[in-house]
C-alpha cells in the first residue's frame, strides 16, 4: 500500500479544456504515445518546463552556434560546386 501511496502523491488529477477539432487531429497521432492523452500532455508539460529553465542568452547562443555552423557547411559545399 505505501508505494501505491508514493505514486498518487507524484501525480495529480487535471481538467482542461481543449479544442475539439485539435483533439480529433492528436488522437491520430497518440498511438506514438501509448494512445493516452495523459502522456502527450506530459511530453509538452516537460519540455515547457525545461525550457523555461533555461536562460534565454544560453537559448540565443545556441541557435547563433547553429546558424554559423550551418553557413560555414553551405559555404563549403558552394566553394566544392565551383
């Protein structure tokens, strides 16, 4: 009974509203999930929070490292075509 108990503690019971016609689109795409909408839910839950944790400068940096290596990868393959 006591892990029973540790489990419920760790998750609680939400109601929300969402839309309709976006609900019938994901239900096609919760079988990736295990078909429950809890755990779609939980997937988006998690990434928004992690992201929130996140400085919004580490979040810049990153996408402009990105962006850099990506031109310096297009120039390359232009300088091989010429």
């Amino acid at each position: 009974m006591e892990i029973d108990k540790v489990k419920t503690q760790s998750k609680i019971r939400v109601n929300i509203t969402v839309d309709k016609h976006l609900l019938e689109k994901a239900k096609t795409k919760l079988n990736l999930f295990g078909g429950k909408l809890s755990t779609l839910f939980n997937a988006y839950l998690k990434e928004f929070v992690e992201s929130m944790q996140k400085a919004p400068a580490e979040s810049h940096h990153q996408i402009l490292a990105k962006i850099n290596d990506l031109e310096l990868k297009i120039k390359k393959l232009e300088d091989k075509r010429k």
